[in-house]
C-alpha cells in the first residue's frame, strides 16, 4: 500500500484529492496539511467527508511529511510550491504540483506572468502531466507539473485537430466559462453568492496567467510558434468548465470525417468521450467526474471547425488529473480510484 500525503489541504482542490484518494485501492492517505484548520478533523472542514476519513489537519514541515509518505501532492498556491517542492525532490519523494510554479519551460514566460521563481533549476525535472498527450514521460517521472483547469480543455479539444495540421492556427480563438470553484477557497467579494448568481461575465481578458500554458502546448503540438485569443466567463455555478474553440479549416472536412479523426485520436484514452454527431458536451454530464467530453461540429459557411470541450475543473482539471498521473507514475490501473460516475442530475 503507497502511503500519500497531501501538503495544503483545505481548500476545494484539497478536499477533492482528500475524496478521491480515500476510495483509492492502492493508496493509503496518511497526512494532510492546512496552517489554517491545524488540530481540526477533516470531516469537521468537510462533513462530505464524514466517515470516509479520520485524518486531523496538521502544520508539518517538508521533512516530517516526507518520513510519512511516499508520494506527495502539493495543493498550495502559485508561488508557494516552489518554495517546497526541492525539499521533497531532495528526500527522493514523487511529487505532483497541482499549481503552475512548473508548468511554463521557459523561465523567462513564467516570470513575465508569474513573478520571480525562487528554485528554477528544478523547472527541468518537471513533466507537464496531461497524461494523454504525456504518458510515456509520466511513468518514468518522479516529479510532475500538475496542468491548470483551462489549459486541459483547451489542449484537449485541439490536440487532434494540430496532429493533423487540420487548421489554420493564427484563426484559433477559445472561449472558456468556469464555475465559481475555479477561484478557491478563499472569501473574495467577487464569489460571493449575490455577486454570481444571475450573471454571466468574461474575466481577465487576454491577460489570464493560464494563456502562456496554453500557448507553450499548443505551439507543441503544432511544431510551431503562435499566439491564442483566450477568453475566460464566470459562469454562476460551483463547478465545471465549457471550453469553445474556434479554427479556420485549412482544407473542407465533413464533420463525419472529423468525428473519426478524434474518436480514433482518443481511441484508448478512458477519461475522454466523444459526443455523437449533432450532441454537444454539457458541465452538468461530467460533474465530479475525471472525464472529458469533446463535441464537434463543421460550419461550411465559414469554413470554421468548432470545438467544444467540457471538464469538471476540480477533478479532470486539478484533483483527478493529479490522480491519474500518480497512478502511471506508481504502476496502478491509470483509472484506481477515479472510475467515479458523473453526478446527475
């Protein structure tokens, strides 16, 4: 049995990885952090959890949680993790970093939307995990880049689409809406209930610190340099992310075609469904769940294709992503703990 520790634990994405690694058959929880709730049971944070744990929040140090574990999720905010994560590399623990301190390769991009990076040196030992696009560098990594909510989505819904140079990239625009979970934990003015609920706003536009992820991916997978038009809304939910994409088709393609091209493209992949001809992705048909699911379509009038990508932004988008890459790195089924139902209605 691994023995895994979560440092930072008491906001949404924590209580997620909490969650999901307590039904866990290979893994057993043994330490949780939060400076916050510290000598506080778990379940009193999060009465969901009530008798799935038994764990007590602690204020431990790197060392102490490393002699604990065996592999270590850190789910603290950007800026943090770079502070922690050597100590664990150091004592030859795996680590997963579900903030973006080790996303971006290029050290010059992180800190133009980031800020100074306190251990760069260690933004080499780093694999981006989205396990579809990365498997065979997840199972020999010990040290994961855990991809933000956003980029998921995005990346997802046009890998398929830049394999197969299918689109003019310079015409790609993507419109992403995120529930309020996305914001943390923490009590901002602008997540109050009274402040969303009834609206629908775009944020942070052509600014958001996730359009560099993005566009380093992107560019990847296409072989060459370009920028995005990203656009991220607030939607008045608590969870979920509908990514829409647009892209000037190079050549006509008939959305039967197109929809072989992606269901083959994701073949073998267990946590990524593409929707019928003519059926759309919906938030509400993957919440709580690790999947995602691509819908398609084909404007002949614009010559647009026109992608949509739908993912639980707590689990595909952070907690269960983090899980899925833990478990190609430690050998289990890449599905242990996540063949979880999406919640319906």
């Amino acid at each position: 049995m691994m023995k895994a520790a979560i440092f930072g634990a008491s906001g949404y994405t924590g209580q997620e990885l909490t969650r999901i690694l307590s039904g866990h058959p290979g893994v057993k929880l043994v330490a949780v952090t939060s400076r916050r709730f510290t000598g506080q049971k778990v379940a009193d944070v999060f009465p969901s959890l009530q008798g799935l744990n038994t764990l007590q929040y602690q204020d431990a140090a790197p060392a102490q949680i490393s002699q604990e574990s065996d592999v270590v999720f850190l789910a603290l905010p950007h800026g943090v993790s770079m502070n922690i994560v050597p100590e664990f590399i150091k004592a030859g623990k795996k680590v997963i970093d579900l903030s973006a301190d080790y996303r971006l390769r290029d050290i010059k991009t992180y800190e133009t939307w980031y800020g100074k990076h306190a251990s760069a040196k260690f933004i080499k030992n780093a694999v981006y995990g989205l396990p579809e696009l990365y498997r065979p560098k997840i199972r020999k990594a010990d040290f994961i880049a855990n991809p933000g909510c956003y980029p998921t989505s995005i990346i997802l819904g046009l890998a398929p689409a830049l394999k197969k140079k299918m689109v003019d990239v310079s015409t790609i625009i993507a419109d992403s809406a995120s529930g309020v979970s996305g914001a943390g934990r923490e009590p901002l003015t602008g997540s109050l209930f009274c402040e969303v609920d009834g609206g629908f706003k775009a944020y942070k536009v052509g600014k958001h610190r996730h359009l560099p992820e993005i566009e380093q991916e992107l560019n990847v997978l296409a072989g060459k340099k370009f920028a995005v038009s990203f656009t991220p809304h607030l939607l008045p939910v608590k969870r979920g992310i509908l990514s829409t994409i647009y892209a000037k088709l190079k050549k006509d393609i008939s959305l039967a075609d197109l929809h072989a091209l992606y269901s083959a493209f994701y073949a073998n992949e267990k946590f990524i469904r593409i929707c019928p001809e003519g059926v759309y992705p919906n938030i509400s048909s993957v919440t709580g769940s690790n999947y995602c699911d691509i819908g398609l379509a084909v404007d002949p009038r614009t010559k647009r294709v026109i992608i949509m990508a739908a993912i639980d932004n707590l689990v595909k988008g952070a907690a269960g992503q983090a899980v899925q890459n833990m478990n190609i790195m430690c050998g289990f089924r890449e599905d242990a703990g996540l063949k979880i139902a999406p919640l319906y209605p």
